[in-house]
C-alpha cells in the first residue's frame, strides 16, 4: 500500500499527463523514483489501480 500511495503521488508530483507517461519513466529511470521517493518497488499501472480503487475518499491513510 505504501509503495502504490507513493507511486501515485510521484506520479502526480512529477506531472506526467497520462498513465502511460509514468509507467515510461518506470521503466526508464527507477533509479530516480526510488531515491526520491523511497519506494521500494514501483508499482506498474495495474497494480496501483488493483491496490488504490478499493481506498475510499476521506479514509487516513496516514497516522
């Protein structure tokens, strides 16, 4: 869960404008995504969609 919320928020920090776009830097540069974001694994598309569409809005995903 932590390296979905993270993926997302690296994919949305880094202003790709599609999916896709993120996925490409995935593969390309994991590198850079796992420095500065500290993520363990990069989670493709796929898999943060299976892993996030359950979370409901509002749900502290944080403590």
């Amino acid at each position: 869960m932590e390296d979905a919320l993270m993926a997302a928020f690296a994919m949305h920090s880094l202003k790709d404008p599609s999916m896709l776009q993120f996925e490409r830097h995935r593969l390309e540069e994991p590198t850079n995504l796992k420095t500065i974001y500290k993520l363990k694994s990069i989670p493709s598309d796929t898999q943060m969609r299976d892993i996030l569409d359950p979370v409901q809005m509002g749900t502290p995903l944080f403590y």
